[in-house]
C-alpha cells in the first residue's frame, strides 16, 4: 500500500477552502470591498490640494504681463466671465477667495493697475494670492524697461522631496484592517462552522491529521488574503497614485507583512471560534477584538493624533505596529530589516494569542 | 458460508464521568453481512460505533477492525473503512464532485468524482451544493462519500431517517448492492420492517448492553415459538404497501 500523503491532504483542504473562501459573499466584501470603498473615498478627497479662486473684474485688461503670469500659477485659479454682482455675492460669501481687476493706467506710469479685493471669508487664501502677486510684481517690474538695477537677486530651490499623499496614509491602514477581518472574522466563522456541522468529526473518519486541517485552512487563508492585497495594492498605486518607492521590492516586502500579520491575527479568529457557541455569538466576539484596533491603530488617523493617555493603549494593539510597518515599507522605503522592531511586537502578539488559542481551541 | 470476524468488539465499556453509556458490548461481524444495530435512543449504538470508527476513545474492552486494533492503530482502521455520520454535514459552498476531491484527498488517494457519483446515481447533480439535494439524495451522496476509498467495511447511521418510503427502498438497494461487490455495512436504525428485510444478523442493544444477538429470522421465529402473538392479524399488505402501490415503485427524486 502506498504511504499516506499528509502534504496531499492538506492541499486538498487548503484547494477546497479556497473555493469556498471566493464563494461566499462575506469574504469578498469584507476583505476586498470594504478597504476599496474606504481607498476610493479617502482617494478622491485627498487629490485635490490647494486652490485660489480668484473672480476677474469686468474690464479688466487680459493682455498685459500680469496677467500672463498669473495664468501660469497654478494654485491660482481665474474665473473670468463672472457678473459684477455674482463676484460681489460669491466674495461676500467666500466661495470666491478675492476679486481682481486689472487695468491700463490712463496717466501712463506705471502702465497698469491692479485692483485686488479679498475677503474676511477667506483670508488664509487671500493671503496666498497676496504673496503670489508679490512675486508676480517683483519679476514683472524688474524685467520693465527703466528698472533699477537689482539690489540683491533671489535664488530660488526647492528640495524635491516625496510628496507624502492621503492615500499614502490610507492604503495601508486598510490593507491591515482587511487582513484583520479576514484573520478574525474568516478563521473563526469556518471553525466554528465546521465543528458544528460536523464537517471536522467526519474528517477525522479519514486519515487526515489535524495539522493538515488547520494548515489547510490556513494557506487557503493567507493565498485569498494575498489575492487580496495585491489587488488593493495594484488599484491604490495605478488609480490613485500609492507610492511604492522600490516598486516590485516594495510590493513583495508588503506581501510579506500581510501573511505575517494574518498568521497573528488567525491566532484571533482560533479562539473566537473555541470561545463562541454558535455562529451568531461570533460577531460580538469579534468585534470586540476588531474594532479597538480599527478605530485606535492608526488605520484612519495617526496615532500622534490621538490624545496621550490613549496613546499607550493604541501602542499595545498589533494592527498599530502591522500598520506602521507596511507605512515604512511602501512610503519610507524601509526593508524587512528596517521593521524588526515592530516584527517582534507583532512576534510577541503572536505568541501569545496561539497560546491562548491552543486553550481555548475545540475541536468537537 | 465460512464466518470470518471482520470486527471484534470486546467487553467494550464507555463511561462520560459518572454516566455509563456502554457498559459491557461483546460482538463480532462477520465479513460481507449487513449487520444491524437496533435499539433505543440513548442505547449506546452511536457511542459503540463512534468507537469502532476511532472516532471516540473507550474507557475499556478491546476492539479489533480487520485485523487492526483501535488502541495501535487507528490510522491503518480508518484507511479501511468508510463512515457516514448522523447529521453530519460537508465543507460549505462546494459542489458534490468538488466534495468528492477533496475526501479522495483526504484519503490520500485519486478517484473520479463522476465514477464516484454514479455508484449512488447522482451524476446528475455533480455541479448541486449538498444543501440543494433531497433528503434521499443527500444520504446517497453521504454514503458515496464513505466508499472513496474502497473500504472492507462502511458505518451507517440511522442512514433511512426521515426518508420518504420511495427513498428509503431505494437507499436499501443501494446497500445490498455494497454488499454484493464485497463491503461489509454496518447499520443503525429504528425502523425494524428495515432491519427485517436488509440485515444478515441484527444486535439489539439497551442500556448499554447487548441483549441479544441472531439473524431477524431467528429472532422472529423464537418469539412465534415462545407463543407470542400479535394482538390483531396482520393482513396480508400494510399501509406502507399502499403508499408504494399508488405513488409508484420507480424511482422518485423530490
């Protein structure tokens, strides 16, 4: 007789899940729906940064040099064909930031005036347009016939740095939040449905040990995860421009940080399912771990942001140092390496949670 | 016929704490019979057989399944036999060929699903989840499942309960047919009409013990002797009769 094959048994388990995983609606939505409606929402808010709209005069003069420069600034935004009488709503009300009006001079020197209006409505930007037309005025009237000759000459540079963006923030907030669900939720729903169902009494009528079983279920698990954070990945760096600094590196680096992260929090879903009797007292159960961590593990918001005495509790949950983790792996470009210390937290949660697990853990 | 001991159930004794479910079980079954274990609920007939299955430990006795015992070696008893659980249902959102890969896997060995399926005739519903089939078509299916891998013996447990007379017929042909190509069944049931006309020998067990043990012929044959009778005449069909008579004898899937 041929020898029994464990690795057999556990890939047919593991293929068997995997099915069953992509089958069933929850899954899909919690782990893949879910963070993309979060990243499409958090995306398209975060796109647009700073903008100055400006209302033009009537009459005013568009082919002068200010003009022309002003057009080039592109903070700055020029409404033209604006009634008199809607620029003085829209100033008053502040959804216009200021009110300009260029015009010739009818004396001659110096051949144009510029008339600006802003609002109480909006000072933060009527200031910007302030310190743009001061720079606008110094080109233009240092490049006019007559000038005077330059007492000193400004050097400009700006260092080109990452521009660190919303999703940048967001996207891996989310990653760890689908891995957690899927860990929690996902681990401990098929357990506890196996064992009531008697699907695991009916295995153990085979061969297959019960490492396979767990093993199984647990590649099928981290594979559908996988899928999964590729997918979120590939979606928030083409659709909504997540930095990944070593590209391919990066990607593989946050792979690796998923199935790290889901082992821990499958340690969760283990003893969800030992401690809950039926499918219904699973969700309390759940969200009880989930949620904490959702809210306080910087998934939405830095945790610097979170008043101090809630800080040291953040910095006890596993999705904070997950999450920190895979925001110095995609925007900071750090290695495995670079992350050991938040590694041997999440090493030291794991630990901990597959003892308690292995107590808590029921078969039949 | 020579009667060779497939199973060998010693003085088997189980006790959960204070309570005695099995108390003192001796039986042997023979190669290629239907065995049957009658009794009431709470008799001890799914504890004896979930013993014999090495799904459950015993507190004492010794048990041994082809050869095999259940103390040293569980693994080689459950490569040979098959074992259809009361209630027992299948990992959800596959489909019935997809259930058969996966238990060919956990058997460690290759079987077509489709070949599997038309032991049981169910080809037809290879690509139907368990939850979709009837109530027949799903013990069809449980009992597929038991023969992946070519057992010596399969357990069946209350396999006919809740099963419409056509079903149950059916369900009956299908384990004589086991039977016949060579596989020893053993069977749980309440229904003594079943273990009449499908048992080779029946075991009535209460309270734990074995309170006898013969072909149903015997039995029935020793108590007409002992002067037993019933107390209206039976006639010559029952309503059962009836019911198979008017609905017709084929083969029904509702």
């Amino acid at each position: 007789m041929r020898k029994y094959s464990n690795t057999r048994a556990t890939l047919a388990i593991a293929t068997a899940s995997l099915k069953s995983i992509l089958r069933s609606p929850s899954a899909v939505i919690f782990s893949l729906a879910f963070p993309l409606i979060f990243i499409l929402v958090f995306g398209f808010i975060g796109g647009g940064g700073v903008k100055v709209e400006v209302g033009l005069g009537k009459g005013s003069d568009t082919t002068n040099i200010v003009y022309q420069e002003l057009k080039g600034v592109n903070v700055v935004k020029l409404l033209p064909d604006l009634s008199e009488e809607t620029l003085k709503k829209n100033l008053e009300k502040g959804s216009l930031d200021a009110v300009l009006t260029i015009s010739k001079n009818p004396n001659g020197k110096p051949p144009y005036i510029v008339d600006v209006k802003y609002t109480k409505a909006s000072l933060e930007k009527g200031n910007i347009l302030k310190a743009v037309l001061n720079n606008i005025f110094y080109i233009v009237n240092t490049k006019g016939a007559n000038a005077p000759p330059p007492v000193a000459e400004l050097r400009e540079a700006t260092v080109h740095g990452r521009e660190y963006k919303t999703i940048d923030f967001i996207l891996p907030g989310q990653l760890g939040f689908s891995l957690l669900s899927t860990g929690v939720f996902g681990t401990a729903f098929v357990f506890l449905s196996l064992r009531i169902t008697l699907v695991i009494k009916r295995f153990f009528a085979t061969p297959v040990k019960r490492a396979s079983i767990v093993i199984g279920e647990a590649i099928a698990r981290i594979t559908f995860s996988l899928i999964g954070a590729l997918f979120i990945i590939l979606v928030g760096h083409f659709f909504f421009g997540f930095t990944l600094i070593h590209g391919f590196v990066t990607v593989i680096n946050m792979l690796i940080l998923s199935v790290i992260g889901l082992i821990v929090f499958m340690g969760f879903g283990f003893t969800v399912s030992g401690i809950a009797k039926n499918e219904s007292s699973v969700p309390p159960i759940a969200n009880i771990i989930t949620l904490p961590q959702f809210l306080l593990s910087g998934t939405f918001f830095s945790i610097e942001a979170f008043p101090k005495w809630l800080q040291p509790i953040s910095r006890a949950l596993p999705l904070t140092y997950l999450n920190d983790a895979m925001r110095k792996v995609a925007f900071e470009g750090a290695g495995l390496f670079d992350v050991t210390h938040q590694l041997l937290v999440l090493a030291i949660w794991g630990v901990i949670i597959y003892t308690v697990a292995v107590k808590a853990f029921k078969w039949e | 016929m020579e009667k060779k001991p497939v199973i060998t159930v010693k003085n088997l004794v189980k006790n959960y704490g204070d309570f005695a479910a099995v108390r003192d079980v001796s039986f042997e079954v023979y190669e290629g019979e239907i065995f049957g274990l009658l009794g009431p609920n709470g008799a001890g007939k799914t504890t004896t057989l979930e013993i014999i299955e090495t799904l459950r430990e015993k507190t004492s006795g010794e048990i041994i399944v082809d050869g095999f015992s259940v103390d040293t070696n569980a693994d080689s008893i459950k490569q040979r036999i098959g074992v259809q659980l009361q209630a027992a249902g299948y990992y959800p959102n596959l489909n019935l060929s997809e259930l058969i890969d996966l238990f060919s896997g956990l058997y460690g060995i290759t079987k077509k699903p489709m070949e599997m399926l038309g032991k049981v005739a169910l080809t037809d519903k290879a690509k139907a989840k368990y939850k979709q089939l009837s109530g027949g078509q799903k013990q069809r299916f449980s009992i597929a499942t038991t023969l992946i891998n070519n057992p010596r013996i399969i357990f069946l447990d209350e396999p006919t309960t809740g099963l419409d007379p056509q079903a149950r017929r059916n369900l009956w042909n299908l384990i004589r047919e086991i039977r016949d190509a060579g596989t020893t069944v053993v069977i749980t049931t309440h229904y003594m009409d079943e273990a009449e006309v499908l048992c080779d020998r029946v075991a009535f067990i209460d309270g734990g013990k074995v309170i006898g043990i013969d072909t149903p012929d015997n039995f029935i044959d020793k108590l007409v002797e002992s002067g037993f009778e019933r107390p209206k005449q039976v006639k010559a069909a029952n309503l059962e009769d009836v019911f198979i008579n008017m609905t017709g004898k084929e083969w029904r899937e509702s």
